[in-house]
C-alpha cells in the first residue's frame, strides 16, 4: 500500500508528462476558439449595422426593438473581442512556456556532452575549411605548368 509521501512523490511526473503533450492540443484547440470568435465577430457586426438602418424612420416598436438588437450585438462584440484578448494571452504564454522548457532542457544537458558537440562541429569547419583551400591550390598550382 501506499503512504501519502509515496504519493505525492509519483505526482509531479503524471502531472508533468499530461503539461508536455498537451501545448499542441490546446494551440489547435485555441486556434479554432479563434476562428469561431471571428465568424461571431461578423455575424453580430452584422446584426449591429442592420439593428443601426432600423433606427432611422421606423416606427416606435421596431426602434425599440432594434435598439435592444444594437445593445446585445455591442455587448456580444466587446465579450468577443475580450475572449480574443484571452487566448492571445494564452498563446502567448504558452509559447513562453514552451521556450523556456526548451531552455530548462539544454541547460540540463551534461556539459562534456555538449563540449563534445561544439569540438565536433569545429572540426567539421575546419575540415571544410581546409579541403576548400587545398583544392583551391591545387587548381591555381594545376594551372601553372611546367
């Protein structure tokens, strides 16, 4: 059976592995809230400019009742445009996330390792570097006859 120590120590794993796959569903997921609020955004924009050309020479019932129309499309929009500001934060902050999970990363690497790369990329350069510069003197020397 387990105690309570035992327990808490399995949970942040569960909880972290859950965090890291689920950045790229919520973006999606965010992504479509995104495309929904714009349709809404145009549909209400809409109702808004028709409640506005009813204002003028209707009667007194259909004013009114466009009146209410212009207030609740007014309200729906600056709701919208409230969520819209949300999950921009939140996508913001999930790419923060993201760019300092990467950077938790590389800087838990081993540093011999990482000195290993770094020796072993200097030394691909400086291969290039001098195979280029033979060749080029091979073909200045290979033009130069005897």
């Amino acid at each position: 059976m387990l105690d309570a120590e035992d327990g808490l120590d399995a949970l942040p794993p569960v909880i972290e592995v859950k965090a890291l796959g689920a950045g790229a569903d919520l973006e999606g997921l965010l992504a479509e809230f995104t495309t929904e609020m714009r349709a809404q955004f145009e549909l209400f924009r809409r109702l808004r400019e028709s409640a506005e050309s009813l204002l003028d020479g209707s009667d007194e019932g259909t004013a009114k009742l466009a009146r209410a129309d212009l207030k609740a499309a007014t309200d729906a929009i600056a709701l919208i445009v409230r969520t819209l500001e949300k999950i921009d934060t939140l996508l913001r902050q999930l790419e923060r996330d993201r760019l300092d999970a990467e950077e938790r990363q590389l800087e838990a690497r081993d540093p011999e390792v990482l000195r290993a790369e770094v020796e072993a990329l200097i030394a691909a350069r400086v291969e290039a570097a001098v195979a280029r510069q033979v060749a080029e003197a091979a073909g200045s020397a290979g033009g130069q006859g005897p």
